[in-house]
C-alpha cells in the first residue's frame, strides 16, 4: 500500500512538473527578417515601454497589488543589468511567452499576456530599437510577494488557464483594414486590456468586463470604461478621441492625468493614421457598463 502511495505521489509530483514548465521555443523555431528599427520605434511608442520603464528604460517603478510589489526591470540595452545581452529568441520567448533567457516563468505584471498577440516580425523590430538606445546600469531588486504567488514554478499552471493569443474580438475575414491595425495596436502592442480591465482573484482578466474600466494599477482612482456608450467614452466622437489621443485634451477641455500621461505622450507619437486605426476600432467594440 505505501509502494503504490509513494508511486502516486511521484507522478503527481511530475505531472506538476511538467505541467508548470516554462515553455521556451528551441533554436529556429521563429521566422522572420532583418530587423527594421524603424518600425521598433512606431512599437516601441504603441507600448508605451518608457511610460512603466522610466524614460530611460532603466525601471525601479513599483506596483503594489493584493499578491505583493513588483518592481519594473531595467530594459535599457546594459549587457549586466538590462536586456543588452539577450539575443533576438530571448527577447520573443519574454514577449510572446513569457520566460526568461534563465528558463524562468515572468509574472504577468510584465503585459505578455497582450504581447503574446504580437507579429513576430514586430518584436525583432521593437528590440532593434532598443538595442540603439543608450545602456543605463542599474540594479533592481526583486519582487516581494506573498505565498503562494511567491512561488515563480505555478506560473505555468495560470498560464495554462489564462494565456491566449486569439483576439479579445473577432473580426470579419473582410474587415477594413483599419479596424484591423486597430485591434492589433489596442489588444497587442497597446495592452489597453491590462489597466482598462478587472481582475480576478487569481490576477486574471474577466472577459465579461472586458475594457470597462479597473483600479488603477497605481492605487489611486480607476482607469476608465473605454467602450462606446453612457458608461464609456459616452458622446465623445471620432474626432474627439483622435485628439484626446494626439493632445491629450478631453471634449470638456479638462487634460489627462495619473498614470496614463505618460501613456498619452507616447501615443501621441504614432501616425495620424494609426491613431486613426485606435480610435475606429475603440468605436467599433460592444458597448459595457462601467465598473463601480
């Protein structure tokens, strides 16, 4: 009896392993071209990385939460203490999978759960520009969480429940192509999903209220319901979005605040039309009551 109970122990103890494995992608796997760094930089606004790295890329930001504080890591091209010695597959299995070049699960703090509905190509090319930029050495202390979501390895087992790389709205095969660019730059590159909506008790997103507004990952306020509708961006037009977009403006003459200024500055930064893009497809997602 105690065989057979030591014997079901170990496979469950194996199961668990395998189940919470940081999926890597071996040697080759990822296709893709010369990296443009160019069209880095249009990503690398569409993110808005400086808004949660800092200016310079060299992070420290803390977000404090119900499982504990995170610290936002140096990205900034150091070879030591930022992201200047990863090779290209590294950088597409932190963005599209979620692990680090040490074969470690990244908490989804860190947005790869919208990142994961990234092109390829497009990463390659966001991490060219980075490269370009100044290194800026600094250190960052590790997270301090709280059992049990200290423990890295269960990871695994959430991104098995949570991580999907399908779109949050489907779209017609014969979409304008406008609509297109849109829900790529608001539910891949953008991550409007990780502020804009509610979690679970497990850090997970609730589909159902999807884009209609959550607490500020800050602590202070709620970011806001921006689907169309009374509860949402309610009368505002097309228009008035594009320059809330490009200046940070509301239709009430009243000026972004908080957290999401940052956010605004850099969005300001893309092209009329993939502003354009952002806004066609903000206006065209179901209508949800704000969360209260």
């Amino acid at each position: 009896m105690l065989r057979w109970t030591a014997l079901g122990i170990i496979a469950l103890g194996l199961l668990f392993l395998w189940l919470t494995r940081a999926q890597t992608s071996s040697p080759g796997y990822w296709s893709y071209t010369s990296p443009d760094p160019g069209n880095g930089e249009v990503l690398f606004h569409a993110a808005s990385c400086a808004a949660c790295h800092e200016a310079d890329l060299s992070g420290g930001l803390e977000l404090k939460s119900d499982f504990g504080t995170f610290r936002v890591p140096n990205i900034s091209p150091d070879a030591e203490t930022g992201i200047g010695g990863w090779s290209e597959e590294q950088f597409l299995d932190a963005m599209l999978n979620g692990v680090s070049p040490d074969g470690q699960h990244y908490y989804p703090s860190f947005p790869y759960t919208s990142y994961t509905r990234m092109r390829v190509q497009d990463v390659v090319d966001l991490k060219s520009y980075i490269d370009g930029l100044p290194p800026v050495r600094h250190e960052i202390s590790g997270h301090e969480l709280q059992f049990p979501w200290s423990f890295r390895r269960g990871i695994g087992l959430w991104k098995r429940m949570y991580l999907d790389d399908a779109p949050h709205l489907e779209l017609p095969a014969d979409a304008d192509p406008e609509l297109i660019r849109g829900r790529y730059l608001v539910e891949g590159p953008g991550h409007c999903t990780e502020c804009h909506t509610e979690r679970d008790k497990l850090g997970a997103i609730r589909p159902e209220r999807w884009l209609a507004g959550a607490p500020n990952l800050d602590g202070e306020g709620m970011a806001p319901n921006i689907t169309p509708g009374a509860d949402g961006l309610g009368d505002w037009s097309a228009r008035d979005i594009a320059y809330y977009l490009a200046t940070g403006t509301t239709p009430e003459f009243d000026t972004v605040g908080g957290s999401m200024v940052a956010v605004q500055e850099n969005l300001s930064r893309l092209s009329a039309e993939d502003q354009s893009a952002i806004v066609a497809y903000l206006m065209a997602i179901p209508s949800r009551t704000a969360s209260h």
